[in-house]
C-alpha cells in the first residue's frame, strides 16, 4: 500500500498520528532515562544519527519498525514494552478506537 500524502490526510487522522508520536516518543524517553543513557548514548548503542533520534524522542518522525528493533535493542527491552509504554498514554489509547 502506498505512503498516503501527509496533505491527504485529514485533521483527525494528523492529530492521531501526532498523539501516537508523542506518547511513543515519552516513552522512548522514559526507557531511555531509565537507563541512565543520554541521547547521544543510545544514538551511538543503536547506530543511528543523534537527529534522528532527536527527532523521534520530540515526535517530529515516526519510527521504522527495523529502527524501533533497533533503539529497543539498544535499551535492552522488547518492542512490545516500548508500545505498551506508549498505549499507556490515554490519548493514544483512545486512538486505537472506532472513528
């Protein structure tokens, strides 16, 4: 299936996709400050760009699933807790409802 336009989606599919991104990117930080690892640790520990990650970690970008293998890998902690994390959040968890 083709990456839809960001400008073909609507406002509630953009307002999804911006709360999912924030409640990942909290908990992404919150496995990360829990290892004690700065930004620039786990960039190095999961080879990718420190941009990058910034740019995950503030909700600007979304993941790759290879990256989130990556970065999980990285922090010693399964894909699978990294999401729950995330669908902690209520507002995220709201988003796996009926439209």
């Amino acid at each position: 299936m083709p990456k839809p336009k960001p400008d073909s989606l609507t406002p509630h599919q953009r307002w999804e996709r911006d709360v999912r991104r924030q409640a990942l990117a909290a908990a992404l930080i919150a496995a990360r400050e829990q290892q004690g690892l700065t930004r620039a640790e786990l960039a190095e520990r999961a080879r990718i760009d420190r941009t990058m990650l910034y740019r995950i970690e503030t909700g600007r970008t979304s993941l790759s699933v290879d990256l989130l293998w990556d970065v999980c890998r990285a922090l010693g902690i399964t894909p699978s807790a990294l999401l729950a994390a995330a669908e902690a959040d209520d507002a995220a968890a709201q988003t796996l409802g009926d439209d």
